[in-house]
C-alpha cells in the first residue's frame, strides 16, 4: 500500500496555515503541521482529525536555523513521501515604530523568519519532493509543488545593509523579506527547469490583510477573510494553477512582482547571501 499524499504547512496553528490545515483535511492526505506552540499545533492537529484527516505535528522555532534543520532532519526521517510544502510562517512587521529585533543567530528577525528559514528548509527537503510520484489532477499528471506565502508589499533588497542596520522600519523588513521569497522562487523555478524537474515552485499573495493574529498586532482593520487567502493557496497547492511554476500570484492572478525578482545578478546576490548565513549559523 503506498503512502499518502503528504503535505508540511509551516506556521499551520493560525491564521492562513490553520485554515488550510483544515481545508486540506481527508482520508487521503497526511498533514505535517508545524508550529511552536504543541498545544496549538496539537489542537490543530486534533480539528484535523475531527474532519476524517491524518495529521503530525513537528515544533521548530524558525527564528534559529539549527532548529529549522532539525525540523527537516524529522522529516526525512519520519516520512518517506512529500507531495507539497507551504512556506506559510511568518512574521509581522508588528506596529508602526516598532524595534529592531534579531533572531537566534543574530540576523535581523523577519528575513530570518520571513525568507531565510523557508529558503533552507526548501533545500533540505528539495530530494525528498522530486522523489514523490507522480498524482493525476485536473492538468494531468504532476509531481510535487512549494507554494511560498509571501505578499504584495514587497521592498528592493539593499546588499550593502540586508540586516536594516541603519534606518530600520518594520515595514520595510517585512517587504524586503517577502521580495526575498519570490526572487527565490524565481530562482529555484529556473534551476529545476534547467535539471528538468516537474516539481512546481510558485509564491503568492493569498488576500490583503486577512483577519490574522499578525495583521491585529499590526493595528490594521482586515480587509479579507482567512477563506478568501485559503482559496487563493488551495489553487496552487492542488489545483491546475500551481502546476505550472515560476509564477507570482497577487490572490488567484498571476502578476509581475517587484522588479528586483526579475534581475538575475540580485537572484544570484541574494543566493551566495543565504548560503554565507547559513553557513555561519550551522557551523
């Protein structure tokens, strides 16, 4: 008996993961659920359940990057197929005026958390989606997919500063780390094309400031419903619009990013950035 389609939601205790979770639930589907809370994570977990669906639950702070490679140690480990990743953890940039603050290894919070531990977490886990079979949809047949949950506020990443050592705004950390997910996902949708790989990697804007725990700490009345970002990630998660990758999704249209994801030398800037971090915390 072969195993079940199996899906990793990243931040599935609230909010948009949440509500997937609980969209995704059903005998046929196997949910790792991560978060930092077991209580929550468990709670999750058990609505799951509830609705005729397999959940796990895996904890990991994404704030450290020896936890986030821990994380994907469990994973390779305790599950032989992996069908779909959302990157969907995140940070806020919190309210107006709000401090800098730095993650486990010393790096500014929300591209550590926002971009880096999504970034490292995909490499890890990279073998183990272009191993899973092949699943019949409404475009055919397709292989595994990453849909990274980044947003419409996006900032052009400054090299020479990536940390905001100077001038720092929580809303341009913010920005700036959600840019940073799609020109990685540009990126590493040219370099499976290039090796010839079905696997799809496309990253979206779910819906303009959902009713999350992130956009009331933020001070903002919501605009959306979790529902209305649920959708929108549901077509790239299985529906016909994540089998194609490569793609920035503003809700359910695809549309041009910031500027800077399209630039080659700053996809491949933001490449040797990462592996440097990366590096430097693990060692």
């Amino acid at each position: 008996m072969s195993s079940p389609r199996t899906i990793l939601i990243t931040g599935a205790t609230d909010g948009l993961g949440r509500g997937l979770a609980l969209r995704l639930a059903s005998p046929d589907t196997l949910l790792i659920l991560h978060g930092r809370s077991e209580q929550r994570a468990a709670e999750v977990a058990r609505q799951v359940r509830a609705k005729g669906g397999a959940a796990e639950v895996r904890l990991a702070d994404l704030a450290e990057l020896r936890q986030v490679d821990r994380l994907a140690d469990t994973v390779l480990r305790d599950f032989d197929r992996l069908d779909v990743l959302v990157n969907n953890a995140g940070a806020g940039g919190g309210a107006p005026g709000a401090d800098r603050q730095l993650s486990a290894d010393g790096y500014e919070l929300l591209f550590a958390v926002n971009y880096l531990a999504g970034y490292h977490l995909t490499n890890r886990l990279l073998e183990r989606l272009k191993a899973a079979p092949a699943t019949q949809g409404p475009s055919g047949e397709g292989r595994a997919r990453i849909v990274n949950v980044s947003s419409a506020g996006q900032a052009p990443i400054d090299f020479a500063d990536p940390h905001l050592t100077r001038d720092f705004s929580g809303g341009t950390a913010y920005c700036r780390a959600k840019l940073a997910q799609i020109l990685f996902t540009f990126d590493l949708a040219e370099r499976l094309a290039a090796e010839g790989s079905a696997v799809s990697v496309n990253a979206l804007h779910p819906a303009s400031y959902m009713a999350t725990t992130m956009v009331r700490e933020a001070g903002v009345e919501p605009w959306s419903t979790v529902d209305e970002g649920v959708d929108a990630t549901m077509r790239l998660v299985t529906g016909e619009a994540g089998a194609v990758g490569g793609r920035y999704f503003n809700g359910t249209q695809p549309t041009r990013a910031h500027a800077q994801a399209y630039d080659p030398g700053a996809r491949q800037q933001l490449r040797a950035l990462s592996a440097e971090l990366i590096a430097k915390a693990l060692a």
